[in-house]
C-alpha cells in the first residue's frame, strides 16, 4: 500500500516537474508575443494620437490652401460692416503707431468706420493670420517705397503684425527724417520697411526734411538711380506715387534735355524711368514686385451726393452706391497710365487696384482728428485743433485702424498666394 503511494506520488511529482519544463520552455516564446503585441498596440496608439494632434504649421498650411484667391478679382465687390472680426488690432493696444493717425486719441468721437470688412464679389479675402505671414516672408525684407500714403500702409502693416511679436523681439526705427523707417522682427528676421520717395524718381523733396511749405518742387524725371540703390535685395518691394505729382504750380518736371510742362506727360515718363530701373534690376527669382493704384481723396462731396457738406469732415458712413468713377481726387487719367505702365513690364508687376474700392470710404480719412503728419512739427493740442473743415480737414489720409488695413488685406492675399 505504502509503495503504491510512493509510485503515485512519484508519477504524481514527474508529471508535475514535466508540466514545469513545458511551462519553462514556451516562457520565452510568451514574453516574446507579449512585447510584439504590446509594441503593436503601443504603435497604434501613437498614430491614433499623430492623427488627431494638429502642428501649427500643418493647420496654417492646411489654412493656406482652403483660403487660397486663385484669379478671383478680389478687387470688386462691397463694404460689410463686420464688428467680430474688424477692426484688425485696437488702436491703443498697438505700441508702434503714430498720433498721426490716431483719430480716436485724437479726439473722435465715432467707431464705425473701424469695423467695415472689404468683401469681394466671387470670393472671400483669407483672414489675416500674422504667424502664417510671418513664416510666409521669414528671412526676407518688406519694403513699401512711396509717399505719406504709403506711410499710412507701413503703420497699418505694423500693428497688424506685432501683437504676435513678444516684447523684446521687435524693434522701430523710426526717425522722422530718415528715408528709410524699419520694424524689426527678431524671431522671423523680418524687416518691414517705409522708403520715402513720393515721385519714385528723385526730387527736392528728398529726403523728407527738404520740404519747405509751397516752395517750388524740382523733379528729376529721368534720375532714380540714387533711390534705387536702396531698393536693390529686397524680396518684396511694394511701390505708390500718386498726391505729390497734383501739387502745382509749385512743381518744376525737369529732364536732361528741357522742362516738361504738362503733368501728364511727366508723370509717365517718371514712371518710365521707374520701369526701366525695375526691369534692369529686380531679378523675379529673389524679388515680388507690387503697385498700388491711386489713393483717392474725399475733398468734393457733390460726388457722393451732399452738396451742403464742405468734404470728408463730418462723413461717419460709407457711399452706399457709386454709379460712376467720381474724381474724388483721384485723377483717373493718371490711374490708366500707371496701370498701362505697369501692366507692359517685361517681369510680372502685381498692380493692386485700391482706388475704386477705397472711393467708397469718405467716412475713414484723419479729417481734423489728425496731428502734423510724422515728417516734423509739434503735435497741437486739443485747444488748438479747430474742427474746420474747408481748411483743416485731411480728406487723404486715413485713421488706423482703418482703410489702410484692407489694403494690407489684398496685399496679404496676394503674397501669401505666390
């Protein structure tokens, strides 16, 4: 009996110590499977995540091509007044703009002519995404060349892009008698330039400080090789000349051979001497070339049907219709020529037709809540600042926030494009 136990429990102990060595010899082949199955599972999870996780650069690429213009004309269409998304950036929360330009500091009392969207007819503009045209133009220099009204545009430019600019990474230059006015980026190694040259070809009213009250103005329509000097290298060159032609009789338009009386004819052929600087050197590979049309004034207000208004002074709301291309100061002769100057470059030149769309604004030029533009004087104060229209009030430039942004707008559009 006992050795029937001891056999029992001897068989009983082998097929254990047999069970062990199986269970021994499969332990490998199970860790194994396990950490396959677990690298597997482990994998999945992390494409599940990459899928649902968004880097910004994917998003603002994604952003680009959902927004993208294509050949819309972004240049016809209607004002929507828009009080979400418009104004662009607050008046007071911009660091870097002017009182020039600060209507509301300067003692307006009316905000609606911040809040008016541009909307093309067969398209939407993209919104402004600033990281986005940061990145679009990292690395490169933004030049606007031109007049006051183009200084307009380079405020304009500023504050739409600093506030996503932390402090100590931006940097203004901006000295009034300086041709050349910079906003520095550091992260992006940006830079967002103003060059004054209001007849693009040189003059005595270069630099800014060489302009005396009505004394005559010497235009050299054949000479722009000493501005040009300055725009060579840049990426993107964005050119305006337009108010300082209209300035007679205090102009002289002087050639190497004779004076040009007629304003017309010296207007194309400064613009000629422009063009062939721009075609002998802007190489396309390296540099985008744009134009923008006239800039109109808002001086005669029979033009949008208010004779008893002396101009733009009073004006809080857009000209809901225009039948017609009024003057409005903005001499439409000069428009086509510069859009046929232009337009018959050898290289592409993006003309950007600002003039019709802006007609629409009377309600948004600086009228007298404006100081002496940034080129000298003293800022008067309030008590000196007569509101008085037919004398006092500027019906060419604009507040900013303001037109100047849809501008920027179109411009954006168009880079953010190529």
């Amino acid at each position: 009996m006992n050795s029937f136990r001891l056999q029992v429990s001897f068989k009983a102990l082998k097929m254990k110590h047999s069970i062990d060595n199986k269970r021994f010899k499969y332990f490998p082949v199970v860790i194994l499977l396990t950490i396959i199955l677990m690298s597997l599972l482990g994998l999945f999870l992390y494409n599940e995540q990459i899928k649902s996780f968004s880097f910004p650069e994917a998003e603002e690429s994604s952003d680009l091509e959902e927004e993208s213009i294509g050949d819309c004309d972004i240049f016809t269409g209607e004002w929507i007044l828009d009080n979400v998304t418009h104004p662009l950036y607050e008046e007071d929360q911009c660091e870097f703009l002017s009182d020039w330009v600060t209507c509301l500091k300067n003692g307006r009392q009316d905000s609606l002519y911040q809040n008016w969207r541009w909307q093309p007819r067969d398209c939407s503009l993209p919104k402004f995404n600033a990281k986005l045209f940061l990145r679009k133009i990292r690395g490169k220099r933004l030049m606007f060349v031109g007049d006051s009204m183009h200084l307009n545009q380079w405020y304009s430019m500023v504050c739409m892009v600093q506030s996503v600019i932390p402090p100590g990474k931006k940097t203004m230059i901006d000295e009034n008698l300086r041709y050349i006015r910079y906003f520095k980026i550091e992260d992006y190694d940006v830079s967002i330039e103003f060059y004054w040259a209001p007849f693009l070809v040189e003059s005595s009213a270069d630099p800014p400080n060489m302009r005396s009250g009505n004394s005559e103005i010497r235009v050299k329509l054949d000479s722009i090789s000493k501005h040009g000097e300055n725009w060579k290298g840049v990426d993107y060159l964005i050119f305006n000349t337009f108010i300082w032609w209209t300035k007679t009789p205090s102009l002289k338009f002087l050639s190497a051979k004779h004076e040009e009386k007629d304003m017309y004819v010296a207007y194309e052929k400064g613009l000629r001497t422009w063009a062939n600087w721009v075609e002998e050197n802007v190489d396309t590979k390296h540099t985008s070339v744009f134009f923008n049309s006239l800039s109109p004034h808002h001086n005669w207000s029979p033009d949008w049907n208010n004779p008893k208004a002396i101009n733009c002074a009073t004006e809080t709301t857009p000209i809901v219709n225009i039948t017609r291309p009024f003057e409005g100061g903005a001499k439409w002769k000069l428009f086509d020529i510069t859009e046929h100057v232009t337009q018959t470059l050898k290289l592409p030149v993006h003309y950007l037709k600002i003039t019709a769309l802006s007609q629409y604004r009377k309600d948004a030029h600086s009228s007298f809540y404006a100081v002496p533009w940034p080129a000298g004087g003293k800022k008067p104060s309030s008590s000196t600042r007569k509101p008085e229209p037919k004398s006092s009030a500027d019906c060419a430039h604009w507040c900013l926030p303001g037109v100047p942004d849809t501008w920027n707008e179109l411009l954006y559009a168009k880079v953010i494009a190529s």
